[in-house]
C-alpha cells in the first residue's frame, strides 16, 4: 500500500512540473510576442 501511494505521489509531482513546465513557456511566448 504505501508502495502504491509512493508512485502515486510521484506520479502526480511529474504532471505538475510537466504541466507547469507547459504553462510557464506559454507565459513565456506570451511575453516574447510583441505587442
């Protein structure tokens, strides 16, 4: 059981830097683009 929360946890950690890494370089080509 704790096995499984341990790659629960992980797993989640990755889709959170992964979707925040995906969020952070839209702002950033929002922020590249010229108004």
């Amino acid at each position: 059981m704790k096995k499984y929360w341990y790659w629960n946890w992980k797993k989640s950690k990755v889709l959170e830097a992964l979707f925040g890494a995906i969020y952070l370089n839209r702002g950033f080509e929002e922020t590249k683009r010229p108004q």
